[in-house]
C-alpha cells in the first residue's frame, strides 16, 4: 500500500500524464484513468490549474487572485483540491499542476500593475498580435505584482499539499 500521508516523491524519474482540469475534477472516473495510467507506466499527472487563457480552475484566496477575478465559475474548492492530493498519492502518483506564469489574457484586465504596456504610447495596453487577428495581453515578466501573483499560487497550491509545480 502507499501511504498517502506522505509527500509524493518528484526527486526521481517522473513519467507523467496529461489529465485536463474537467478530468481531475471527475472524482467517479479519475480512478479508473489513474488505473490505467499506472498500468502503462506513468506515476506522476500533470493538469493545469492555471490555464493558458488565465483562468484559475481551484478556488484560489490569494489576493491577487481575487483581485484578477481569474477564478473560473466550474472551480475546485481548496478542500476538493486537498482530497485530490491525497487521491493522487494514494495511487502512488505526483501530482504536478501546471500554472501558465505570463501568458494570461485574463488578469492583465484586472491587474493593471501586472500587464504589459506599450512603452511610447502610455495607458494602452500591448497584444500578443493584433487586435483584429486575435491579439492577446500578458503579464509583464518584470512586474513585481505579476511575480507576487504567480508566487501567491504557487504557495497556495504547496500548502494544499503539492510537492511540485510546473511553471509554463
């Protein structure tokens, strides 16, 4: 038996699948997919809580988080994210969420300390491409606030009992 208890061990090697947020939050079918994971060699999952978009899908408290209003409505409760921890590690898997640092079309609207501005034009907010061909805004790597937002997850995600996060 594998003592769920105990922090699942990423030290060594990890062969790791990708689960999306709706599939770990399936806590009726997630067995089986972790069954069969673990049947074809995998012991560690990998799933975004974080998403490329910006959307937060676990209840986050952290300030920043509130503030950008990032929080996706289908969200994990901390406690559900806690018995997803613990389910993991009781079939023998690291669980690794992964949180998208700068590419976030979501909280620069909120966190305006956080986003990249045009440097010539003040006030206006720099895109990823064009407006008319999708063009989207993200947080400024040199942000002090974008680092404290992401830093903030981070630890949250740590205290509800991951041993790792992977930072995209």
């Amino acid at each position: 038996t594998v003592d769920s208890s105990a922090p699942a061990d990423v030290s060594g090697s990890l062969r790791a699948v990708y689960f999306t947020a709706s599939q770990m939050q399936d806590s009726a079918g997630l067995p089986a997919l972790l069954d069969k994971a673990a049947a074809a060699g995998f012991n560690a999952v990998l799933f975004d809580l974080k998403d490329q978009t910006g959307k937060i899908h676990y209840a986050s408290a952290t300030p920043l988080a509130q503030q950008a209003k990032a929080v996706a409505a289908d969200a994990m409760s901390l406690d559900a994210l806690k018995s997803l921890v613990q389910t993991l590690k009781g079939k023998g898997f690291a669980g690794i969420p992964r949180l998208y640092a700068f590419k976030d079309a979501t909280s620069p609207f909120a966190l305006s300390s956080a986003k990249i501005l045009l440097d010539d034009t003040s006030g206006y907010t720099w895109l990823d491409n064009s407006k008319d061909k999708g063009g989207k805004p993200w947080l400024n790597p040199y942000s002090a606030d974008a680092h404290q937002y992401i830093i903030g997850l981070a630890k949250e995600l740590a205290s509800a009992g991951f041993s790792a996060v992977m930072l995209d």
